[in-house]
C-alpha cells in the first residue's frame, strides 16, 4: 500500500540512532536525525496522564500504553512535520474538532483501544494528508455521529456495528481514496447481520476488505460488485452465514478483480456436516481468483461438478478442519490446476464453550436445504480397506495432509505423474510405508513424522530420487533400521540434504546405514537410544549439523573424533549438538574432553552440557580446558599408580611362572618327550599281559661300564636269559640321546640304576633316573618299576633329594663285592627282574 512505502521512505530519511532521554520529558526517549534534531519520541509504557509539549521538529510520537484522558485543543500545533503519531492503549474519551489541528503532514494516526465516545464530525478534517487511521475498540457510534474523514486516507480500521432497522445512506461519505477497510470483530468490535448493497456504496474503490467475525447471516446480490478493484475479501467467522449465504458473495465477484477469497468457519462447528453445491462456487469461474480459504466448516462433500467449475486461475486452496470422507468428487481434485492445497486436521475434536455463541436465528432470506439424495456421490466402498487412496492434481506443488490421524499403510501408487515438490504427512497414523512412491521423481520435501512407523520397506522412496529433506522423526523405526547394515532403506534418495531421524527409539545405526548420502548438511538424531555413533560420517563433506541430543552418549570415541576432524577440513561449519546426554569427564574420557577443548567444530548449547566427574559430581562443560586441566592432575598421578601396580603384577605372575616351570621341570620334559615319540609311532600303549621289549633298562655311568658289562650282562643276560637295554648297545645310531633314553624306559619292564658317586653326578644318569620316575608316576600308575643297586655305600647327605626319596620308602640292593655272597646277590636280583 502506498502510506507504506512513505512510511519507508520516512524511516531512511530519519535516519535513526541510539535513543536517549528527551530534555522536555524524562521518562520518553528520543531518537536525533543527522542534523542532530529529535526526530522521534518514543514515551510508550512512561505512566503519563498528559501529553508532553514536544519539539517542532518532531517527526513521529509513540505514546502507548499510558493514561492519558484527553488531547487538548491545538496542541500539536506547532508540529507541522509530524507525521505518525500512536495513542494505542490509553484513555482517551474526546477527540475535539481541533485536537490534532497543526499536524497538517500527518500521515498515520493510531487510537486504538481507547474509551473514545464524543467524536467531533469534523476532527479529522483538520489532517488532511491522512492516510492511515486505526481507531478500533472504542465506544463511537459512527452511524448517529456521522464522522467525515480526509479524502487522502487509504486505510481505515474501525469498529462497525449496525442493527437491522438502521439504514445507512451516508457512510464511508468522502472516502473516494480508500483502498483498505478493515472492520473485522478479530480485532475490534463489528456487528452487522445483513450486508446491503448501500453498505459499502462510497468506497467503490476497495481493494482489501475484511469482514470477518462480523456476525453477518446474510448478503445481498450487488453488495461488492460494483467493486471493480477489490482483490482481497475475508468473511470469515460469519458462522451463521453458510455456504448458501455465500453463494451471493461468490456472484458479486464476478464482476471485480478478486485474487484471495477467505471463507473459512462460515458454518457452525457443532452443526451437522455441510455439502458444498456447485451453485455455491460455480460463479467463481468467472472470475481471476488464485487462493481460496475454506477452513473449518465441516465439510464432507462437493457436489459433483463442483470443484471442476472452479478457475483455471487458481493456485492456492485451504481445506483444513473440515470432515472430508472419500467419494467420487475426491477424484475432481486432479482436474482443479492447484499448485497448493492444505487438508490438514480433518475430523478435529472443538471445544464445546463457545456453542452458545455460534446459535444462528433461522435465516428467511435462505432456501430450504437441497435434497442430497439427488447428487451422485460415491463414499468408502470403492478403496480398498487400510489402505491410503489419493490422487493429486498435475501441477500441484504442495500439499499439507497433517494431523488427521488416518490410519492407512502407504503401499504402491498407480498416481500419475505429478509435480508434487513438498509433502507433509505429519502426524498421522501411516504405520506401515511399503510403497514404492513411484511417480514422484520432483518430491523435494518429504514429511512423515509422527506416524507411530515401525515398518519402511527397501523399495519405499525408489521413485523419489531428487528428496532433499526427509522428516521422519518421532516414529518407532529403530525396530526396523538397525538390520539394514548396507543403507539400502535411503539407497534411492542420494541427493538427500536434510534427515530428521529424532524420537525413534534407535539403539545402533549400522555402520553403512548412509553410505550413499554423501551430500548430507543435516542429521537430527535426537532423542534417542545411542549409546555410540556406529555409523560412518566421514564420506558427507557437506555435514553443517549433527544433532545427537537426549541420547546415551558418555563420551565420543577416537574414531569418532577422527571423522569429525575429517569433515571439519572441508567444511568449517560443522555444528555438533550434544546436549542432554550423561557425559563423563573420567580418566578413560580424558581425550574426548582435551579434543572439546582444542577442535574447532561448534557444540550447540555447550552452556548446558553436564558431565559427571570421578567423584560423582557434575560439571559444567562451558569450558572444557577448564575440565580436561583438573582431569590431567588427577590422572597423572593414577597413571603413575596403574604403571606401578602392573610392574607388580607382571613381576608376581613371572616369579609365579618360573617357579611353576622350575617345579615341574621333570614332568614338563618327560610330557614333551612322550608327546614327541606319540607322534613318531616311537611308543605303544603296554596293557598287563603284553610283553616288553626289554625286561629292564640299566642306567649307570661310564666308570661303572666294567661292572655293567663284565658282572652284570653275565648274570643277567646269559645265566638268566634276560634281555637288557644298555645305552651303548641298544640306543639308534643317529637318535636324540633323550628320545634313545625315554624310548629304551618306556620299552623296559623294570629300569635298574646303578649308583656310584660318579652316577649321582652324572648329569644323564639323573636324567635317566628321573624319566623312569615320570614313567613309574605318570604312566604306570606308581608302579615298583626301580630296581636300585648301590655299588659303594652312600651316605644319605651326598643323595639327591629325588633319590633319598626313592630310599626311603623302598628297599634297595648293595653290591657285596664278596665272592661267597654275590651268589645270594644274583639270585634276589634275578627273582626281582622275572
């Protein structure tokens, strides 16, 4: 509007700096131009009764929300450039015919919500250059007053009230100029039941009217139509109007240049549910209309041919709150060239306080109902049941389907094609999306949130390629993606910038969950289950924000971090969101506080971010240098324990082991030789009655080898045809000698040992001695199998511990070396070896 564009104009000209308190009253401040001169005075909310004497130069005056009772006469008569002036909020009672007299430039006058009664018929003739007055909410009565306004105002706001058996001939007299009329009840006071052609007759040159909430129950034929400019009607709020009484509003039109027509809640919210005939808008056809409101009037169907006689102008409709069930007039939307349409809040519970204000009086002016039997409507039968049916017009653009709670599965489309961009299914209850959505290769914006989903099938978004922004927070899909470990769910929707997955109960996301959304700038994750971000973000070099709010996040691991820093190279702007969430600050969570403090990414209200200390208190985050210097003190000194404490422990277990190793020496050696012939087939498994291969092996040292062979094999082996294993005969050329020695026992019946100082000394005679032991324990079962000979006597201090042992608790033979009792030693040696 044009006092808009020179109110710009006037606010450049201006030229506006910081306020300061005005010299001629203190409790207002006031704003100097270049030419250091008090421009503006703002005294708004200062308790003033009266009105300051302000300084000629003065351009405009704020003076709302006061207590001021009167504008005295001439006051502002030596503020000739005033141009804006706001009474808003005070207690003015009178205007005088020469209250504003001076102000000749005035431009924009407020006085709203006043208790303004006395009105002279001339006061505002005195402001000739007036173009915007708001003078609602007072108590003028402008039909007795008969109030004459400037030519040049081009915006009126004003309370309108008219009973029936008022005629008004000479309103609105003068206002030639007038472009906006505002007299709706929303924000002031407008009661006029029947609407005449005599109602608006001096401004034919309207562009915007607003008549809404003005009870108004009927209008006459020609009321706007000689309105040729008229561009803008609301006559909303007039619930006992109807469609029927808007089918006159809807003729009228024809004849103007209307582009925005608001209808909404012209129909009780408590009546019975509304059809809308195709007389009601047929005449709209006409005109160049491209947005109609239709809201909240309990709609439930079109007659056919109803939207089909709608313009090919028209681009924009609003249908929300109404009662829509399906039929074949559902089917006309795809004929209607729409770009946007909003059905939101279909069958929306009202509350029920404001019944007795909607009571209409029965209209004699309106028809009876039709008979709705005689249109051809078609309802529910022909869709398949739980499933979601539609159809959408071919240049609709967006479409806004929220809150209606229908409860449908989204399966395959037979759509045709479409340029739907945006979409807003929102807080519904689609539980289940098999889809595929096939037609809408143009779909930008896509929202499913709130839905209670706990099923998204592979193939659902294949035919939307080009999504950028997908909404789809606040469902229960954490029980379905967590299996989707190759991304193959946003497989299709490469292109996607923007997903909301917050609120769906996700405990893990698959490390390759977005592995073809590379061009990500936006992940919401809030609200959920993580416990660690497992899946990967390094390949989306666009990343800007990363909300992981009210999750279970303790810390950020270093892989994590790692591809954090990744991203941040390429993009500087990259904003984490970690609020809400049991951080530790810990010696084991050190890292992640130190990278806090020394990376450059942004953490969205970090002056909230809490994290539990080693004690168990909790620390504010704003500073996490601050934290990590109070984390590195303490746990220096516990690294310094830890390092210590596992010297010790390493330490202990190594004595342990060596003592362990050195104390079962013997069986460790005799196990690993036994377990080196198993595997060469070098031994058998002996049973009781097989025979051995030796009946005994005879270990002695080399001194003792005259004995052994001269004594010995004489009465062991000739006398009583034993057969003997000795080490020098016996044992395989080219064989371990500790092979030769555990082969040779475990093939002997009996081992014999002949001990001589020089055996006890002898480091393979104890090795001999001490395999046979393993033998007798271990595989014998402790079986008597030592025969131990004593060729000189030994005395108990000069034997091995092994072989006092062996003394103690069994007898053993001594060489007599007398001719008359080595007879007597032969035979007890003899007896014991068969």
């Amino acid at each position: 509007m044009e006092y808009l564009g020179n109110a710009v104009v006037l606010l450049v000209y201006i030229g506006f700096v910081v306020g300061r308190k005005c010299e001629f009253e203190n409790r207002c401040q006031c704003f100097v131009n270049n030419g250091k001169q008090v421009s503006k005075a703002d005294c708004s909310n200062a308790h003033l009764t009266h009105i300051p004497d302000f300084p000629k130069g003065i351009k405009v005056i704020i003076l709302d929300n006061n207590l001021i009772t009167n504008i005295p006469d001439n006051h502002f008569i030596n503020n000739s450039n005033l141009c804006k002036i706001s009474f808003l909020n005070n207690k003015l009672k009178v205007l005088t015919k020469d209250a504003f007299c001076g102000a000749n430039n005035l431009i924009e006058l407020t006085l709203y919500n006043n208790e303004i009664k006395d009105v002279d018929e001339n006061v505002f003739m005195s402001i000739p250059a007036l173009k915007y007055l708001n003078i609602k909410r007072n108590y003028i009565d402008w039909i007795e007053l008969n109030i004459t306004f400037p030519h040049a105002l081009q915006t009126l706001q004003m309370d309108f009230k008219i009973q029936e058996e008022d005629h008004i001939v000479n309103s609105f007299k003068g206002l030639v100029n007038l472009k906006t009329l505002d007299i709706s009840g929303l924000s002031g006071e407008c009661e006029c039941k029947t609407i005449t052609p005599e109602t608006f007759r001096n401004i034919p040159n309207l562009i915007h009217l607003d008549i809404s909430a003005c009870k108004i129950s009927y209008v006459y034929r020609g009321t706007f139509e000689f309105m040729s400019n008229l561009t803008f009607l609301d006559a909303s709020l007039n619930f006992c109007l109807k469609f029927a009484g808007a089918e006159n509003i809807t003729y009228d039109l024809q004849t103007t240049s209307i582009k925005i027509l608001k209808l909404n809640k012209i129909h009780q919210t408590f009546e019975l549910d509304t059809i809308v005939l195709k007389s009601h808008i047929r005449n709209l056809k006409h005109t160049n209309l491209t947005e109609l409101h239709m809201d909240s009037n309990r709609i439930q169907l079109f007659e056919k041919g109803a939207l089909s006689s709608l313009p090919l102008t028209l681009r924009r409709v609003y249908l929300s709150d109404n009662m829509f069930g399906f039929g074949s007039y559902f089917y006309e939307f795809s004929l209607v060239p729409i770009t946007f349409i909003n059905i939101s809040l279909q069958f929306s519970s009202h509350k029920f306080q404001n019944f007795y204000e909607e009571i209409c009086l029965k209209n004699e002016h309106l028809s009876n109902k039709p008979n709705y039997n005689q249109h051809e409507i078609q309802r529910h039968g022909q869709f398949k049941s739980n499933t979601l049916p539609y159809t959408i017009p071919f240049k609709l653009q967006k479409l806004i389907f929220r809150n209606n709670l229908f409860r449908f599965k989204i399966e395959a489309n037979n759509v045709p094609n479409n340029s739907l961009e945006f979409l807003d299914c929102g807080f519904n209850l689609f539980y289940s999306w098999i889809g595929p959505l096939l037609t809408y290769k143009k779909l930008i914006h896509l929202d499913l949130s709130n839905n209670f989903c706990s099923n998204v099938s592979k193939d659902f978004f294949r035919g939307s390629p080009n999504l950028k922004s997908l909404l789809i927070q606040n469902n229960l899909l954490g029980f379905v993606i967590i299996d989707d470990m190759d991304g193959e769910i946003l497989q299709h929707i490469p292109k996607l910038e923007i997903i909301n997955l917050a609120d769906n109960r996700i405990p893990y996301l698959p490390y390759n969950f977005f592995k073809f959304q590379t061009n990500l700038i936006e992940i919401n994750l809030g609200g959920n289950l993580l416990e660690d971000l497992s899946f990967q973000i390094s390949h989306m070099q666009n990343l800007s924000y990363l909300d992981l709010s009210t999750n279970r996040f303790s810390s950020l691991n270093s892989t994590v971090r790692g591809q954090l820093e990744t991203i941040i190279k390429s993009n500087p702007n990259l904003t984490v969101n970690l609020s809400n969430n049991p951080l530790i600050c810990s010696c084991d969570t050190i890292q992640f506080i130190k990278w806090m403090s020394q990376t450059k990414i942004r953490f969205t209200k970090i002056q909230s971010y809490k994290c539990r200390l080693y004690n168990d208190n909790n620390e504010l985050l704003k500073e996490p240098k601050r934290v990590y210097e109070i984390l590195k003190k303490k746990c220096s000194s516990y690294t310094a324990l830890l390092v210590v404490l596992s010297i010790f422990i390493i330490f202990f277990v190594v004595v342990l082991l060596c003592g362990l190793v050195y104390r079962h020496r013997w069986k460790l050696r005799f196990m690993y030789y036994m377990t080196k012939n198993k595997y060469q087939n070098l031994s058998r498994k002996q049973s009781d009655d097989e025979q051995y291969e030796y009946d005994a092996f005879i270990s002695y040292e080399e001194e003792d080898a005259a004995f052994v062979h001269n004594h010995l094999l004489l009465n062991l082996e000739e006398d009583a045809k034993l057969k003997l294993c000795i080490h020098k005969r016996d044992f395989q050329p080219g064989k371990d000698i500790s092979e030769n020695i555990t082969s040779g026992i475990r093939n002997s019946r009996n081992v014999v040992a002949i001990l001589s100082p020089t055996y006890l000394e002898s480091y393979w005679c104890l090795f001999e001695y001490k395999m046979a032991r393993m033998e007798s324990i271990y595989v014998r079962d402790r079986e008597n199998m030592f025969i131990l000979v004593s060729l000189v006597d030994l005395s108990a201090i000069n034997l091995p511990l092994c072989v006092l042992e062996k003394v103690h608790n069994q007898s053993y033979i001594e060489y007599p070396n007398d001719p008359s009792a080595n007879s007597l030693f032969w035979n007890k040696l003899k007896a014991v070896l068969k």
